[in-house]
C-alpha cells in the first residue's frame, strides 16, 4: 500500500454504495467508483463541480436550503437516518436514490462539508409503485 493508497482511501474507492462529499460552498471534492457507477460522471467530470450536477433540477432549491442550514447550524435534519429522495445520471434519467448524510466537522466543530452515501433503489420503488398499483386496481 502506498501513502496515496492509504486503507481508508482504498475502502472509500471499493465501497458498494455512492460516498460524495462536498465542501461547506457545495463542491464536490471526492466521488468513489460506486458514485461513477450510479450516477454515470467519471470523478474526473464531477470533482469540481456544484452538487447540482447529480440533483434534478427541481428538488435543488430545497436541497440548498437544507445544505445552507446544516452548514449554518452544524447538523442535519434527519440527523444521518437514510431517506428515499430523486438523484439525477448523467443520461438526464431520474434514479431513487436512498442516502444518508452527515457533516464532516474541524477539531473545532466548524462544519467543512457534507458526506453523503448513497445506493440507487430505482429498480425497488418502481416495483413497489407497480405492486401497489395493481393491488389498487384488484380492490
């Protein structure tokens, strides 16, 4: 292993879940091969850009709004509990994305950024919505 290489760096590359993490102005600073995967921007194409680029455009003021306030507070509001929300590919196609987010903090408690896990459960929700949907026509 070599320092570039560190375990920690390895773990975070091989995970099978998405691990993003984006500095307090909302840049992302690191993208594993899982978040490549999910939502189709090599890290080369993601490193350096706004989180926008995996938002769909609709859900980003609100996303902002959230990101802002935890910036400013120093938590989150779900307080790391994982929640179903829409992720964008790169193809323009919406996923469901199930995430998890939690801050990344300095010595101080100063907020640095925001880490953020994910795994794409599109393939579940649209057959949970067409399993409902049939049982609704049934009733």
């Amino acid at each position: 292993m070599t320092p570039s290489n560190s375990l920690g760096e390895l773990i975070l590359e091989q995970a099978a879940e998405a691990v993003v993490y984006a500095n307090r102005h909302g840049v992302i600073e690191r993208w594993n091969a899982a978040a490549a995967r999910m939502f189709g921007f090599s890290a080369a194409e993601a490193l350096g850009q706004s989180l926008d680029l995996m938002i769909p455009e609709h859900l980003r003021k609100a996303h902002w709004r959230g990101f802002d306030a935890a910036m400013a507070s120093g938590k989150t509001r779900l307080g790391g509990r994982p929640t179903l929300t829409r992720g964008l590919h790169k193809s323009g196609q919406k996923l469901y994305v199930e995430m998890s987010f939690a801050l990344v903090v300095d010595d101080a408690g100063a907020p640095l950024g925001s880490v953020a896990v994910a795994r794409d459960v599109t393939e579940r929700v649209e057959r949970e919505k067409a399993a409902a949907g049939n049982a609704a026509l049934r009733a």
